[in-house]
C-alpha cells in the first residue's frame, strides 16, 4: 500500500486458513463488491442472477462462471454498506474448499475489477471509515492468534473497546484542560487563568497512577500473550527431556479428543487449564556441586533470568540434601525475581516419606516420577498457581501490546513533565506543549494520530483475508 | 456411525481448513441446529438474541458467549429446510479464525445438544435426504481434491449431475423392460411375451456400446484424477534431475503470482495448461548400450510400462545416433502403448543444426538445454499436446472412479448374459434375474441399490466438516 488514504477499489482476498477444505469464504470489500460478484454470478441454467436488489445479510445459491465454464456452484453472502465489518459493500462467497477452485474464483474477481488485498487491509478500511480504533485493530490480529483462554479473553476485552475506552476517557479529561489552556494562551496579556491549577494537579496524578498500573500491566500481558517463560533447569541426567515430553504428550491428548481440531504443534508451549506456558530450552546449563563449568553457563543464566519460573529438576538418587543446598546457593544468585520450584525426581515412592523428611525443609519441592507419569498433575497445578499469584483479573485492563507500553510511556514523561511545570508555575505555552504532547501519546494508542509509518507496521503484520 | 440410516440429531463441525486464518466457519445441520445457536448466541450487550423467527438465508451479527464469557463476535447465517445443502435446518457461525476460538465454539455447541459430525456426514445427510445422488456425492470429495483444470471440470460436471443423469437413464429404460418381462412371469402359464425381444435386444446393445465407453474413459479419468504418469528415464548424467527441477520451479512460480494462494508442494507433480502430469521416480533405472544391468531394471520397466509419456533423455555430448538407436531398441520393447519422447539435452545452440541432421530421422525428438532453460517451453508444450491426442473433450462424460468401472463392469457382465440369454431364448426368469443384476450394477452407482458398507466407505474418505 503506498498510503493509507481510503482507498475507492474493490479488493478480495481468500479469507479463510490456506489449504484445501469443505468449504473455503473469498471475502470482497469495496463499492464495486457486489457489482463485480453479480458479473460472474449465475442461476443453474447459467442466466445472470443479480444481486444489487437483495436485501443485505442474505445468502444466495449460485453458480461462479466465466464464459459458461461453471467454476463452482458456492453461496454469496451480501453485507451493503454502511452496516458491515469495513463500512464497505461486502460479498462472502463461500465455495467448495479446494485450492484449485479459490484461485479460479480469485482470478475472475480479479479480472472483473477486484485487485488483490494487502494484509490486514480488510481491517485498515474498517479503520479508516471508523468501524473499530487502531487498538482494536490491533486486538483483531491478537485474537486471531491467541491460543490459550487467558490470552483470548484479554484479546476479546481489547476488540470490544475495554482498553479503548479506558484510555479515550483519560485523554477526553485531558482535552478539557488542554483547551482551557489553549484558552489562557489567547488572553494571555490579560493574565487570566481558566484551567484551575489544583484541579489540572489533581487530574494528572490520577492519570498518571491508572498510566502507572497499565505500564506496570505490561508484564503480566506480555506473560499472557507470548506464555509464561518457564525454565527446566538440572543435571543432563535429571530427566529433563523425560518430564517435557510427558507434560507436552499429555497436552497433545487434551487437544485432540476435540473432534476436527488440530493444532500446529509448538513442542516447548504448553497450555494448563487456559494458561500458555513457555518452556525454554536449557540444554547446556550445568552446574555441578563445586565448579560452575564456564562454557554454556553464561546463555543458562541469561535463560533463567528471563524465566518466570524455574524449575530446579534433580534425580533423588543422585542428589543428597547438603548437594542440593550447594546447587540452590549457586542458582539463587540467578534468580532475580522468578519463582524457584524444586522438583525431586525418579522416586521409589515405598520411600516417599524418607525423601519428604529428608528434602522437607527446602521451600517449594515437588516430588515425582517423570517415567512413571506419577506427580505431575501435582507439578501442573503448582504452575498454574504460581502463575496466578503473580497475575492481576483478566477482567482488568491488561496492555499486551510493546506498542501501547512505549506510547504510555511517552504519556507518562509527558505529564511528569506538566506535573513539574504546575509546581514550578511554569508559563501556560509550555503546560499546553507538554499536555499536547501526552494526548498524542496517547491518541497514538487508538488511532486519533497516526502516521502511514505507523499503519503500515501494524496492518503489513495482519494475514492477508482480514 | 453405526449405520446409514438418517438421523434425527445435529451435527457440527468446522468446515473451514484446519489452522488460523482470518475467519474460520463452523456448520451444524439438523433439526435443532438454530435453537442450539439460539442458546449461545447473544447481543452485544450480552441478551439473548433470537434467530428462529428470522427468514432462511439470512446473516445475523452476534455474540457466542457461555455464562456471560464471551467467546467470539461471529455472523451467524441460518438456512431453513428443506432448501439446505443437507435437507436439514443449517447454521453457519463465521467466527475470527484462532484455532483457540473455532475449539471453544464447538465445545460450547456439544455442550448444548450437538454432536461432533463423521467425515462427510453433512454430505451423507444430504444423499441421505435426495438432495444429491451417490456419485454426486462422491464428486463433491473429488471436487474439493481437484487441482488441475482438467480434473475439476470433470468433478464439477460429476457433481452437477452429468454423469447420474446418463446412468438414470440407462437404468430407465432397463427397468420398463424389465417390469415387461417380470409382468410375463406372472402369467407364465399363458405363454405371452409383452416385451418385444427385438427391441430388447437392441436395447441392451446400445446400453452395452454406451457402458463400453464409459469403461473406456476410465483410462483417461483416472488419468485426469491422479495426473498422466510420465517417466523421465536416461543414463544418470544426463541431466534428469535438473529438467525436473527447472519444470517444477517454473510451476512454483506461477502458482505464487496469485496472492493468498499456497499450495502443498507434492515435488513431483506439475500442471501444465491445466493438465496434472505425475512425473514417476526412475532413479535406478540404467539401460547401457549394450548390457542391461540387472539391478532395478525390473523395477524401472514396471515404471515405463505404468507410464502414459516416457521422456528418454540423453546429453548429446554422450550419445551418437547409433548408441541412441541401441537404447531406444532396449527400450521401445517395454513401452507398450505409451508414447515416447525423445529428449537431446545440454546442446550447444551454435551446433544444433547439425544435431537436427544427425537425429531428425528419430521420430518425436526435440532439443533443450535444462541447465539453461531452453527449449522447456516447447517440451511442455509438446507433453500437452501428447495428451490431447490421447483424450477427448472433457465435455464428454468420464468416468474418474474405481467403483464406478466395477458396477458399470458387473452391469456389461450381466447385460451381455442377457444378449445370450435372448440368442439361445432362454426362460423370462432366467432373463429378468440378469436385467435385474444389471439394473442393481448400474443402481449402485447412483446409490438407487446401497448398503452400508458401501456408504461407509465412501463416506469415511471424505473430511470432517463436509
């Protein structure tokens, strides 16, 4: 897209996942969508059927032809403006699901006046005519990837205006003042004060804090969307590989007993009651009881430091309480602020209750048999709950976008700086450059300012079809 | 399923490929399937919203929520029987397309009634129902794996009824035949004949000259099905793999021109002109000028003779006309009715005049250089054209199925012991139970005589979703 100027052409794009299945939807938008559809739309005795007097949001049967060469018999589905997805005409033409057919049908839209659509242009035309904000937008995308319940609920909270409208409400109280500002600047010989000082301090704090938690949100969000970082540290014989493959054949087993669902399957992301873990591979990471080999164990610790979680995984037969201590003391140093949960593994369990005794007093152990498959219903529940205490309600706002973080960060520098300004009695112009500049920041955030810069880095990240 | 019987229950499945897209489409069929959605289908303010009083064919903007958690914003499409593809009450939810989504979806509406649906059962619903015959049906899968021109207008002329109709009325007029001589059965004392034994016999010679074509076309559909098998057969340096690798990467390319189109890459597969070629793996097979090695030869001359088109390549820096002739008499023995191409390869085009008098006695030899992509264009022209002259219109009914040959071969068996029977005057009961196997033979095809092995085996190929 050169720019982003709503454009007047008529696009179509195959909007349903690539491949071959029993049905494939080719999506049109633009106000030739339904007069390009009609050109090759037919009856079963392949008379011209129109389309341009049926009501909106009806379905059609028919036939896609081109020169009485029939491509497929499909159903159209017609949206008129403006009470639709791009406040565009719309027409779904939903065909048989081969690929052979969705490039024929593609091709005769194509060659009857549909251009191909860029990525997520189908979205930046709902955009630019005011359907949904640029948040939203963004929130399209993210619910189309989401893949876990949490990352899907906040997804589904931003696409329905929640962060939206928490931040259009800041920025409204922030234009009330900005305009009594612009206000003093025009009587400024006069020395008038419109915008009370007191109340203008008051209103920046508040924004400030809520700007506060939704920065501070970021990390939870980021957990949410991108899964929780969870490191599997031990000894090579620990049996590491063992435990991942048993949690990630177990989630394998979750996933398909849905019939028609498959999934691409990432080995080291794992989904426990709706929350997406991440586990990160530490092959390499050694450290024995006494010397802490240097090769590897600079990157081991690097992995550790971005882990939420890590998982100490020691084999019980190898490893007595005074070894264990000496590995604890070398990793905590690493730890920052991640949970440490330490996980005995390959025990007998005629002598749980030595082990218990023995390892008791090490705070967060765990005790299982990774081969055996026994105490890891126990390890899963312990991860969720670690990750739940550290986590806010997905029912509050929560930024997952790095995007949203750095404009809110530009917002909060912005008002610190109007803060100093109100208890230093700067003058009104630069009050008014300061709170302007925290508008833009945050208008930023749903679209009110924008730049093509900005779209195109957004929507050329969209899947070609939305 | 336990059998093919209808039944009363809904059924739902997502229709739409597997993995994420923009949209992805989930479709139920049944009696329930509207109140079903009714149940999780909400307003944007979270009210249940209505859809049985809505007009068929029409799209409606909801929420799918369970206990207030909302799942997706969708577009409900609802299509009232009996005029739906399966005869049935149908529902279409367009959800966003995450994996994540289409599983909540489905896990909601088997929560409140539906069942997840067999491969092909919304199509099995539909033969069930008269909405389409068996070999209709079994277009629709062909239909949907179709990748060439070819053998999609020959899937598509299936599905539109071309070929049930040529069988119904081979069938149509068998059966007032054969009530004719059922009717003499029972008045056997009598002696009387009411079916004309002459124009019973002229009857069943033309349903024979028609079935025989039928059966004939199979070599062409099965061809226009799988692809034309060709073998590109020379001594190892000869430049196989390259030609291969430059006719391939020729296709890739024009596949890719046309956005939002990916296709499965099967390596040795290639449309040219919308005809499917089946390049065969020869690797292993030497012929040498003068011994045949042993090893793999059987194998390699069980490819050539499997082969429609036998490509035999050879550097023209190699091979004189005389070592040529060697080879080709090795093997010219085994090719059998396929058609032989003779392919000079790494030629210089400064000496290609002279290789044309050296070679322009071998019939159906053409020049390239694969490294340096000459003379590709017309090799691939002239593998289009071999098939041409090998084929007929595709506007011609073609029979592209196994099952189809076997019953059109039991009805030729079974019609050409009633010629016999006629000849040597045979009893009526004689002659009515081998009208009756052919009118079973040709009722099969179209599902009239069914049973459930054979629907279940047609039906289980099919995906879910269809």
């Amino acid at each position: 897209m050169a720019n982003y100027v709503l454009n007047n052409d008529t696009i179509a794009a195959l909007a349903t996942p690539h491949g071959a299945g029993a049905i494939a939807v080719i999506r049109l938008s633009g106000k030739d969508a339904i007069a390009i559809t009609e050109s090759v739309f037919f009856t079963k005795s392949l008379k011209p059927k129109a389309l341009a007097d049926k009501p909106s949001h009806t379905a059609h049967f028919g036939l896609i032809a081109e020169k009485e060469v029939v491509i497929d018999e499909v159903l159209v589905t017609i949206f008129k403006a403006p009470k639709t997805y791009t406040g565009e005409e719309i027409v779904e033409i939903s065909c048989h699901g081969s690929v052979f057919i969705q490039q024929q049908i593609l091709q005769v839209l194509f060659k009857h006046g549909a251009r191909p659509a860029q990525p997520g242009e189908f979205t930046l035309r709902a955009f630019l005519n005011g359907k949904l904000d640029l948040s939203q937008a963004e929130a399209v995308a993210d619910l189309i990837a989401s893949n876990s319940a949490t990352s899907h609920q906040v997804a589904m909270q931003h696409m329905r205006g929640g962060f939206s409208n928490k931040i259009a409400v800041l920025r409204e109280n922030l234009l009330n003042f900005a305009s009594l500002i612009e206000l003093e600047l025009d009587f400024s010989e006069e020395d008038v004060e419109f915008a009370d000082r007191t109340d203008l301090k008051k209103l920046i704090n508040t924004i400030l804090a809520i700007i506060e938690k939704l920065i501070a949100s970021f990390e939870v969000g980021n957990v949410i969307k991108n899964g929780i970082p969870v490191a599997i540290v031990g000894k090579p014989n620990a049996g590491k590989s063992t435990l991942l493959n048993v949690l990630l054949e177990d989630d394998r087993a979750i996933v398909s007993d849905i019939p028609g669902t498959t999934r691409d399957t990432i080995e080291d992301e794992l989904i426990i009651d709706g929350v997406m873990f991440r586990f990160i591979d530490t092959a390499g990471i050694r450290t024995t009881t006494d010397v802490i080999e240097q090769i590897g164990v600079n990157k081991a610790f690097e992995v550790i430091k971005k882990s939420a979680i890590i998982i100490y995984l020691f084999d019980t037969h190898e490893l007595s309480r005074g070894d264990l201590q000496l590995e604890m003391d070398v990793i905590k140093d690493h730890i920052g602020n991640s949970q440490l949960l330490v996980v005995g593994n390959k025990i007998d369990f005629e002598n749980l209750d030595e082990l218990k005794q023995e390892f008791g007093d090490v705070p967060n152990i765990l005790f299982i048999s990774a081969k055996e498959q026994r105490g890891i219903k126990e390890l899963k529940d312990t991860l969720v709950n670690l990750f739940d205490t550290r986590t806010v309600n997905t029912t509050d706002t929560i930024v997952t976008n790095s995007r949203h973080v750095s404009s809110l960060n530009n917002a909060q520098a912005a008002l610190i700086k109007v803060n100093e300004g109100l208890s230093s009695n700067i003058q009104s112009d630069f009050l008014a450059l300061d709170i302007r500049y925290a508008l833009e920041a945050l208008g930023e955030i749903t679209g009110q300012v924008t730049n093509d810069d900005l779209l195109g880095n957004i929507f050329s990240k969209f899947c070609i079809g939305k």
